[in-house]
C-alpha cells in the first residue's frame, strides 16, 4: 500500500477526529495510507521551515497562510500547474482573496492551494450596545466610531467595555494592529515586498489609536496577563472584543447570555483575513498520490464537515454562501466580512516580518503596563522606527533616521 505522510495544524481535539474519519474515507478509496502528524501552532512554523531546509519530513502540509512566502523562498515546494488545478476544480469555487496567498509578488507560479479562512472582527454584546443607545450597524465602521462606542459604553457603566488581546496568542497583535493601519490609510509592506512601510506616518497614527484604547480596560482587564480577553467576554462580563472566530465559535466556552446577544460586525471595514493553505513538498514521492489527496481535502463535502468541526471559515464560495443561509447571525456576517477582508503580502521575508512586528509590538504592550502614564506617540516610536530602520536593512532598501 502507497503511504503519504500529512502535517497539520492542530485546533480541536474534535477537529482531529473528524479529519481523522475524512482521511478514512481517502484511504479506502484510494488504498493509500496517510500518515498524519499534528503541529501546534506555537511551534508549526519552526517545523515547517526544518522541513523546507532539510528536505525532510511531511510531503503535504497545511500552512498558516502567512507562511507561504517563507517557504517558497526556500525552494521547498513543488509549483501547481494549471492543469494540476483543473484538476483541483479550478479558481472559480475559491474566494478570490484566497488566491492572492499562494504565490510570490512577481512569481506566476502557484506554489499552495487555499483550504480554510479565519479573519479578525468585532464580536459584541446586541444588548449591552442597544441599552447604552449605540447604532449596531455604523458603531465600528471607523476608528472614530469605534473609540465613540466604547466611550458610550463606558459613560452608561459597563465596567468593562472591552477586553483586547496584548500577548496571550502569536502574532495576534500583528492581525489586528493591521485593520487600524489600514483603516488610518497606512500599509505595513510596499507593493513589492521591499520595505516596511509600518514605520510611516499614516502607519503610525494608526497603531497610536489601537495601543490607546487600553484606556477603556477595566482593572481587572488591565492587569491580568491576557487571562480575561477570552474569560470576560465569554462569561458576560465584557461587552466587546476583537477576536478571530475560532476564539469565539465553540458554545461551550459562552454563557447564556452571551450566546444569546453575540453579534459580529467587520473590524473597520478591513478586516484581516487569514487562514491556511496546503503545500506540496518537493521531496513528495508520489505526486500523484498527493494530488489526490489536495484535491479530497478541498472538495466540498471535506470542507463543510473538516470547516465546522474546526470553528473556521471554508475557502470554497459555494460553502461561505451556505453561511447566509444558516440562522447563526455570527456565521453570516463573517462569510460577508470574508470577502471584504485584505491579507498580507506573499513576500519572501514577510515571515521575519511578522515575528520581528510581533514581538515589538509585545514589547510596547508591556512598557504601557507597566506605566500607563507613558507618552504613547514616544513609546511606539522607540519600539518602531529602529525596527523599520533595521528590516529595511535587511529588505536591501536602507533606513529612516
């Protein structure tokens, strides 16, 4: 019997399980044995780029989306051909944006395939927002809005307006930051993937207005170790976060109350879209074989059932046009977010990027814990304008004094 080895990022306990059932299907049809090996996404990303150097290990991977450009560079991955994804179903049943990952700024070949989405947004109490006489539709359009909201919330004594992540799970802080750059009119990459861009003004002024609405932690929010952005809101006892869906999906982890009144609404008009993307590695043995199993992986059936076991958004449009239909209020309104949404660039050093931001962006994090009496525009200088200085060393392209 022919054996693929298959790496994926672990979510759920029951998310495995079913993907396990899926995989049993595969194999009996196709009397091919799948070895699967589980990653943490703590520790996937380290893995995944020994696999890329050495050349060894796994021969499909499931890949956060903001990986792909790392691994590309590397010379790791074996290209899709157009008839490869013919073969696939073709562009047409994927959302668009999801395309946009798989493949190098100024590199034609594809080098991934799009498999699941997960996207940042406001998640919030429908009660608490209608008793303190906030309009649910326009109260996180903008940033103005948003920081109007909270005000509101506050001024009508929710001890707790919100709750917001500060070092709790990676790269988090990278995710959200972006909508408030976005929304501020700055960028964090130049087109080309040559520069940081998060150290420009437009970029700056919007990472003042995310780091500034700390002032809107309660104390218990504030000085807790990032322990009640998900027990607070999930308890009841905040009336808004920004958070991913697979943060919020799961009932088990929400009271009554809060199942009852959650609602979602998209973060600034921009919301990140994430995700993940299957790879094929270059030391794959049997291509056909893994073909095969790309194509199991992505069809609609395997989307659906993998999708909602996990708590994240399908990539195929037939399955995100299936949400709208559901009686989920939080579903649908993320399938519409989902085609809104902007990504990162595929760049071949977005990977040192986004470590690089995320750990910066903990650091200002800690430094405004510890005195929030600081001067927000100096701290976020001191922290950014050296990074931006140094990666654009490293992009080749110089820096700011």
């Amino acid at each position: 019997m022919k054996e693929l080895d298959l790496s994926i990022m672990f979510r759920t306990p029951q998310a495995l399980e079913e993907l396990k059932s899926l995989l049993n299907v595969f194999e009996g049809r196709h009397n091919i044995k799948i070895n699967l090996q589980p990653l943490t996404w703590d520790t996937g990303r380290s893995e995944l780029i020994k696999t890329a150097m050495y050349h060894h290990g796994p021969e499909i991977s499931e890949v956060g989306s903001t990986w792909v450009g790392d691994l590309i560079s590397m010379n790791a991955l074996r290209p899709f051909s157009a008839s490869d994804i013919a073969v696939l179903g073709g562009r047409e049943p994927i959302l668009p944006a999801a395309w946009d990952r798989t493949r190098l700024i100024g590199d034609s070949r594809t080098l991934s395939i799009p498999w699941t989405l997960d996207l940042s947004a406001v998640f919030y109490r429908r009660d608490l927002i209608q008793q303190a006489g906030i309009d649910e539709k326009t109260a996180f359009q903008t940033i103005a809005q948003f920081e109007q909201t909270l005000e509101r919330l506050k001024a009508s004594g929710i001890p707790t307006p919100w709750v917001m992540p500060k070092h709790k799970y990676r790269y988090i802080n990278v995710h959200f930051i972006a909508s408030w750059i976005w929304a501020s009119g700055g960028d964090l990459l130049s087109p080309d993937g040559k520069r940081v861009l998060f150290d420009q003004p437009e970029a700056l002024a919007g990472m003042r207005s995310y780091f500034s609405l700390f002032r809107y932690l309660s104390p218990e929010a504030f000085d807790q170790e990032d322990q009640a952005y998900d027990t607070l809101f999930n308890g009841g006892k905040a009336a808004v976060k920004i958070g991913l869906i697979a943060q919020v999906a799961p009932d088990i982890f929400l009271s009554p109350e809060v199942r009852k009144n959650i609602s979602a609404a998209s973060l600034l008009g921009v919301p990140f879209v994430g995700g993940s993307n299957l790879v094929v590695w270059k030391h794959v043995r049997n291509e056909e074989a893994a073909l095969a199993l790309v194509n199991f992986l992505g069809n609609l059936e395997v989307q659906n059932r993998y999708c909602r076991s996990a708590t994240i958004l399908p990539v195929r449009l037939e399955s995100l046009a299936a949400l709208d239909a559901t009686s989920d209020s939080v579903l649908q309104s993320l399938s519409v977010m989902a085609s809104s949404g902007r990504s990162f660039p595929c760049a071949s050093l977005w990977g040192l990027v986004e470590d690089k931001l995320d750990n910066t962006l903990s650091q200002i994090w800690k430094e405004i814990l510890e005195d929030p009496t600081s001067d927000l525009d100096e701290l976020i200088r001191k922290n950014i304008i050296p990074l931006a200085n140094r990666l654009n060393v490293t992009l080749g392209q110089g820096g700011r004094k």
